[in-house]
C-alpha cells in the first residue's frame, strides 16, 4: 500500500491511500494541517515505526476503511454506496481485532507531535508545555522525531501539488 501526503492548498493537505488494485482513498482535507508536519505524516510515522498492525494505517493496508473516503467519480452512488458499507464492515472486524494499536497510535502521535515541536523550537500548545515524555517511550519517541527532523523539511518545502509518498510500512520516502 502506498500512502501520499499531497499539499493541496496554501493551508491544506490531503492523505491518499493507494492499494493495489483498489480505488485510492483520500481525506482532503485532511486533519491537523501545520507547515512543518501534518498530523497524519506524524500518524504514520509512529505506527511505522512501531509495526502498529491495527493502527489507522495498519487498517488501511488490511484492507478497513477508517477516517478514508473512497474517491467519487460522477455516476457512481450505488457502488460507493456499496463501497462504504463493505469498508464498515471491514473496519468494525479490525477494530474487535485491535489489542490496543490504534489507541497506542493516537497516545504516540501526540506526545510525537508536541515533543517534535519542543525540539524543533515550533508553537507549542499552552497544556502541553510542561509534558515531558515518559521514560518507558522515550526511545521509540527518540525514533520517531529522528525522522521527523528529516521529513519536516521535505514537508515544508513542497509546492502546492507536491507530495510525499511511502510505502507501508516504511518510513523512507519513496517519492
């Protein structure tokens, strides 16, 4: 599965799920925009670099629908229709198979973020600038903000229209 973080606008960006032999799935907009690191690209480095298998992009590889919309062509309502209830009812089976990932990926993400922030000398919110980050995930932290420090430029410095893509579960761009 191929996943891309495209600049969409000044302030936007999208978050497209390619899997073989399916539609591409997109969120645009997608949550969380910044101009250093988008949510979601902070999202799928901690479940990318932790092996998170019930994650939100663990999900997708496995074929669960999560926050993704399935891409709509004029003339096409009934098969989305149908589209979205199997991507629920393949999302319900994930979630009852979740021992605890996508919880475990929203906690990361977060701490991620904010300690990323704090490091990178960016805007950090008020409640969190006392947080420190616990001594039992200080090394995967350590991990993901090392490829944060590499990709926030890479982010930062796309036109609108540009993007970066990986593969999952990589954390290398592969274009």
């Amino acid at each position: 599965m191929d996943v891309r973080f495209e600049r969409t606008g000044e302030r936007r960006y999208a978050t497209v799920v390619i899997l073989p032999g399916r539609q591409p799935r997109r969120m645009d907009p997608a949550p969380g925009y910044d101009d250093h690191i988008p949510h979601d690209l902070v999202h799928y480095l901690a479940e990318a670099e932790l092996g998170l298998e019930s994650g939100v992009f663990g999900r997708a590889a496995a074929g669960g629908g999560g926050f993704f919309e399935t891409v709509e062509t004029p003339g096409d309502r009934r098969r989305r229709a149908r589209e979205q209830r199997r991507l629920k009812k393949r999302e319900a089976s994930l979630s009852r198979a979740d021992r605890g990932d996508m919880a475990r990926s929203e906690y990361l993400a977060g701490l991620c973020d904010v300690a990323w922030r704090r490091r990178a000398g960016a805007a950090t919110p008020e409640w969190a600038r006392g947080t420190p980050v616990p001594a039992e995930d200080a090394a995967v932290v350590g991990r993901v903000l090392d490829r944060l420090d590499e990709l926030a430029p890479l982010w930062h410095d796309l036109p609108v229209g540009g993007a970066l893509t990986f593969t999952w579960p990589s954390a290398e761009v592969v274009r």
